[in-house]
C-alpha cells in the first residue's frame, strides 16, 4: 500500500517568489492536513482538507494557501517567501482523524 | 486550548536501557493521543495511539498508557536499541480542534 507522498523533496527558493508543493494521500484517504515543522516552532498546523472543502485553518498570514482536489491530491502555495518561511512542510492523510494521521516525508523549503 | 509537554531533552541512553519519556496534557473534551517518532531526514511515523481512557498503546517494545487522572501519556520501552535513536514527539487529537496539537519533541540518542 502506497503511503503519502510528497514532491519535491527539497526546494530552495528567493525571497518574494512564490512556491507550490504537492501532496498525494493515501489511497482511500479524505482528510488531508498540513504541518510546519521549524526548530524553533516545532510543529505547526496549517490546514486540513477534506472533500475538497478546507475544514481547519491554523494561525498563519494569507500569504500560505492550499486547496484539494476530486482525486484528494493537495497543494499548498505560499506567496511572497520570506526567510522565516524556511522549514520542512509537512503533509498528513487519514481516514478517521481520531486514530491517528499517517505523514508523508516532507519537502523541505529553504528561503535564501 | 489544547497543549501538549513533554520533558526536555535531550535523552542519552546505553543500548538495554530502560526508556520513559514524560508527557502530559491539557484538552477540552476527551482526546485521542499518540506518539510519534521522527528519524534524521524524514517525516513522521505513528509509533502507538490510545483513543480512551485506560488505553494501552503498543509497538515494537515501546508502551504508553492513557492516564485521565493524571493527563498523562507517558512512553516505556524496557530496553532500548541503537535503532531507538530518533525524536519523539507526543500529540493530542481533538474533534473541537480538529487537528493534532504536538508537543516540542524529545530527542533520544542510543548509544552502543
């Protein structure tokens, strides 16, 4: 059973561009969340998707976005880079949250 | 809101050691809670869950019980492998949040 998949697994981008990063969940799975892991934040929630509809939003600027597809496949977009948003981005796919996520590895963004 | 402590690290351990790694929480409502092991350069794996109280969550040596009286979720292993190296996070799930709340992570180092 494929688990969640991500791409690209690394991206290095500059200030004021924009990135988009690819989320592909658990066959079977509806509800897809995003997380931002810093070392100086630990691990934040972004958002959580589910049946194309946003369910959940965490506490950051407008300039972090997603959205879902027919398929669940995810995107998330952030606008306007800035240094700070520099982490590993996080995806996680579920069938019934209550028991738990499964993650996939990350893409890791640096902002230079 | 929903929090999640754990105790500071980082936690250095001879292989055959006994492991505890403190977790504690704060929650509106009756969470699920889990435990999540993160190796260098990866995503998030699940290592157990406990979805009530009295739960027992199990996997590969590791335990950790649902404690409501104490609001606790303390993780064990009896003894500790090379293999164990890696960081540890505990997490919270609501359906009020509809998110995993994580703690800051702990990271455990085995040595030979």
């Amino acid at each position: 059973k494929a688990g969640v998949t991500q791409t690209p697994r690394y991206l290095i981008k500059t200030r004021g561009q924009q990135v988009t990063l690819s989320c592909s969940p658990i066959s079977g799975h509806r509800s897809v969340s995003w997380y931002q892991q810093t070392p100086g934040q630990g691990l934040q929630f972004l958002f959580e998707y589910f049946s194309e509809t946003q369910r959940n939003k965490g506490n950051f600027p407008g300039r972090f976005s997603g959205r879902q597809f027919s398929n669940s496949r995810s995107e998330m977009n952030v606008s306007t880079l800035e240094l700070g948003d520099s982490a590993l981005y996080l995806c996680a796919s579920s069938v019934d949250r209550a028991y738990g996520y499964t993650f996939g590895s990350g893409t890791r963004l640096t902002v230079v | 809101g929903d929090s999640v402590t754990q105790m500071e690290g980082p936690v250095t351990l001879s292989e055959e050691a006994f492991l505890t790694i403190n977790c504690t929480y704060t929650a509106t409502g009756y969470p699920s809670l889990f435990w999540y092991v993160q190796y260098p350069g990866e995503g998030l794996q699940l290592l157990l869950k406990a979805t009530k109280a009295d739960d027992k969550g199990s996997n590969k040596g590791f335990e950790a019980t649902y404690r409501k009286e104490t609001t606790s979720f303390h993780l064990e292993k009896g003894s500790v492998q090379v293999s164990d190296s890696a960081v540890y996070f505990c997490a919270l799930y609501t359906g009020a949040n509809s998110k995993l709340t994580f703690g800051k992570g702990i990271t455990l180092s085995v040595r030979p």
